[in-house]
C-alpha cells in the first residue's frame, strides 16, 4: 500500500461545521418514502451491501413472483444480488437491463414507484458508469429521465468517508486517500484518483458535468441548501455526496425527499451507508445468538467457507483455526490450474469435509499462494473457477449432512455459496453480528409455484432445499473487522462466550 498523506478523523473534522442534527430525521424520511408510495430497490453487486440494514428481503434472482414477494414486503426496500463485480462488461449490460425492466414492470403491477440504488463498494470498485448509464437508459425509454446521479460511497462504520470532495478509507495507520490504497490497484476495477470529481472523469474518460454537496452546504445551509442544489442539477449532472457522520445522510435524504417531491428524480450509486438513511430505517444493536437462531439452535454443526484474499482474511483465518473443534480443510487452488488437478483436489477435500462435519464445524478455505495464471486467463475467470470448486463441496455437503449455520467469507464467494452452493433464492436480513458489519440472511424458502418464465433459470440453479429452510447465512466481507472478528463470529454462533 502507498501510504501517503495519512490522516485521523479528527483531522479531518477539525476545520469542518458541527453536524447538523435534524430530530427525528429517519422517521420523517421513511414517512415521506411511504407517503410517496415508494419503494427502495437495491442492486447489489456483490452481497455485502446489507451490513447496515435489517429486516428487509433480499433476492439472488429476480422471477416475477420473487419481486412481486419482495416489493409488497412492509420493510420499504429490498436487495436484489447481481454479483455483477464478478462479471464482464457485457454479461452486466445484459443483466442490468433485464433487471431493471423486470423491476419497473413488477413495481407498476403491486403499485410501487421504486426507486433505485445502485450499490457498490466503497472503495469505488466497479462497473461505473456503466451501471448507471443503462439504468439511465431505461428510464429515459419509460419517459422518467433521472434528472442526476448521486455518488455516495460513503461506509461509515468500515471508515470510508468523504471530505471536500476526497474519500478515504480508514486503515490500521489512520485514514489515507483511497487512490493510495491496494484497493485502486484492482485488477479489473483500477483507479488513480482520491477526488470523486477527478475520479468520475477517469471513469467516464470523458469530461462529465459533475457537482457537490460539501459538509458545508450538509450542515449550515441544512436540508434547504441541499434542495436548492439538488433542484439545480440537471441533464444527468453527478452529485459528489460528502459524509463524515451518519447526521450527513440524514440532511441530505431529507433535501432529497423535498426535491423527489417536485417531480425531480434521482439514481444512486452508493456505499452501503446510504441505503438504511434512504429507507428511514433505525439502526438496531448486533445480533446475539438466540436472536440468529429465533430461540431455537439448528442440528447439527457450522460451515465456513473462505474464498477472499486479502490479508486481513488471511489474520482472521489464522486466529479462527485457534478454535477447538473446528477441522480445517484447505483447497489448494494450485490443483485447479487443470482439469484431473481439479478433480482430484475436489474430491480429497469433499471426503476431508464430510469427515469434519461428523465431528464439529468446518472451515474450508482456499490456499493463500498467489498463482500463476494460463496464457491468456484473466484473475477473473481464474476467481470464477475458485469459486465453483466452493461451490461444488458446498453443494456436496447440502443433505449429506445437517449444517446449523453457513458463512460466507468473500464478496463473491458469499455470493456463489449463497446462490449456488445452498440455492438460497429469497431471504431476510436480520441484522449484523457486530456494528455495521457482517450481516446475517435467514434461508425463506419460496412458498409460491416458479413462473413460466423462471425455468431456465430453475435448470442452473437448485431451489432451496428443504432442510436449509430457516438456515441463517453470514455474510462475511473479505476487507471487514479486525483479526479476530471471524472467530467472534463463529462464537457467537455456537453460543459461545467471545475471548
């Protein structure tokens, strides 16, 4: 990591206003929402966008009935997976149109007006401005063009926050401009630029008419001055959205909803810390284990699964393994590098893992030696043959045995394990097991027939088994927590005292 121009958070603060606290602020958004008669449709991509949020539904595919369970739910929001980080530019073209025009259709059949948010990480990886540019395409073919973008990556408690314009990502050292940070580096998603006007402009490749709302204008000119602004941003114009404390997003949803009410309308491509302040929703202390469980602990034992590769994934893996009755089984991803490799290591580790689950919970997880790729295979199509290996020995573990608990330890991997390897298709988020991280989705089987148009999709994956109904499954960021939250987590998910 180039670590330049480190910083605190009261360095940052200190030459800005106080903030502006309205009273009851998420009330009188969430009033505003539901008097509006809309609902907030979140397009993930990837499943980490949940850490903030708690009892709204969330979908891995998107059939009439799914949306139609999930538009009509009372919680005002839903997240719908479409992992599209994973994918190429053209598959999240394709998906994102489709998606989009399913949501509207289904949101004018219930009665919705939805609104969407685009979410993505909040270290700025992603297919921006891709993904916005089709959800603005589609909009205006409905003939309700977004009149501007906000660009809020804002993710409080993991400390990514904006200030005169520049984000920063909290690091062991102090705060650090993320075009500093391994996080720019990414192979698929590389950037060099702190400044979001800046980085728009990188993104787009293009000059691009680009706005602000500072902390200023947030915390003395209030919900008044962010109108104003809001009103005056037109012709697709991005809204760089500053944000130290979750006060900010509350000034800023509350201007929204006053400019919303005009007629001006907004799309968003946001952190995870927008989305509960746009759906007016109260934060809710961490889940402790009878709440996971409902009063009522599942048979038989836990399942890990380790996909990500960051080194802080790495210290927590290690701290975990300090646990007793946990086997550890480590895929070796060098084996997947051919075809017989691959099949021999999945089948040794898929023994080694019904042996574990006889005894205890779990842990499999892929080695951490970097490989060297194939002659002309990107590290994206070498991650998505990672995961499907996951995926297969998770597959092969769903009836063999009874798993009491799963988590997911990857932004793709919670995906694939989620989707694929336990066929989860509807679920409903809890909460978090710590504050602002690490979100627990409790399995909810569909109880309605699959519509014609959802058979193909039917073939490529299984429907949720029944055993797994009522499973809770962790969602578990690679870039979250400290080294021994992953431990803490399994703890508390054996009832166990945290040490």
């Amino acid at each position: 990591m180039t670590m330049t121009a480190v910083t605190t958070f009261e360095a940052l603060s200190a030459d800005q206003p106080p903030a502006l606290v309205v009273p009851d602020a998420l009330q009188l958004i969430a009033s505003a929402t539901a008097g509006a008669g809309k609902v907030v449709v979140v397009l993930d991509d990837d499943p980490t966008g949940s850490q903030v949020v708690h009892d709204l539904p969330v979908l891995t595919g998107w059939d009439d009935a799914d949306l139609r369970w999930a538009l009509t739910h009372p919680g005002g929001g839903v997240f719908i997976l479409t992992n599209t980080r994973s994918l190429g530019g053209a598959a999240t073209r394709s998906l994102v149109e489709d998606l989009d025009d399913r949501v509207h259709r289904i949101g004018d059949e219930v009665g919705v007006d939805v609104v969407v948010i685009s979410r993505s990480d909040s270290t700025l990886r992603g297919h921006f401005p891709l993904e916005t540019d089709v959800l603005a395409e589609g909009a205006l073919r409905r003939g309700r063009p977004y009149d501007a973008t906000l660009l809020v990556p804002a993710y409080l408690d993991a400390g990514r926050v904006t200030v005169d314009d520049i984000h920063y990502a909290r690091t062991p050292e102090g705060f650090v401009p993320v075009g500093g940070t391994d996080y720019a580096t990414d192979d698929a998603f590389g950037y060099s630029s702190s400044s979001l006007p800046d980085w728009v402009v990188e993104k787009v490749g293009a000059p691009t008419r680009v706005g602000s709302l500072s902390l200023r204008d947030i915390r003395v000119g209030g919900v008044a001055r962010v109108t104003e602004l809001l009103l005056g941003s037109r012709d697709g114009t991005v809204v760089v959205v500053n944000a130290l404390e979750e006060a900010d997003l509350e000034v800023v949803a509350l201007g929204l909803a006053a400019a919303e009410a005009t007629g001006w309308r907004a799309l968003y491509r946001t952190g995870p810390s927008f989305v509960p302040v746009r759906v007016g929703m109260p934060r809710r202390p961490p889940l402790q284990h009878h709440e996971v469980f409902g009063g009522h602990p599942r048979a038989g034992h836990g399942l890990v699964v380790v996909g990500s590769h960051v080194e802080l994934t790495t210290r927590q893996v290690e701290r975990l393994r300090e646990l007793p009755d946990l086997t550890t089984v480590e895929l070796a991803v060098s084996a997947l590098t051919s075809a017989d490799g691959a099949r021999a290591e999945i089948e040794r580790c898929r023994d080694a893992l019904l042996a574990g689950s006889a005894r205890g919970d779990v842990l499999l997880v892929t080695s951490r030696q970097r490989i060297v790729l194939r002659a002309g295979e990107s590290s994206l199509e070498f991650s998505q043959r990672v995961s499907s290996a996951l995926v297969e020995l998770t597959q092969g573990l769903v009836g063999a045995v009874e798993l009491a608990w799963v988590i997911g330890k990857g932004g793709i991997t919670s995906h694939d394990i989620a989707m694929h390897g336990l066929g989860i298709r509807r679920a409903l988020v809890l909460g978090q097991l710590f504050p602002g991280i690490v979100s627990v989705w409790r399995n909810e089987p569909a109880t309605d027939a699959a519509t014609d148009d959802a058979a193909d999709d039917a073939a490529e994956r299984p429907a949720s088994p029944g055993p797994l109904s009522g499973l809770p499954y962790v969602v578990f960021a690679g870039n979250v927590g400290d080294e021994t939250t992953l431990r803490d987590a399994v703890l508390t998910l054996r009832g166990s005292t945290r040490a």
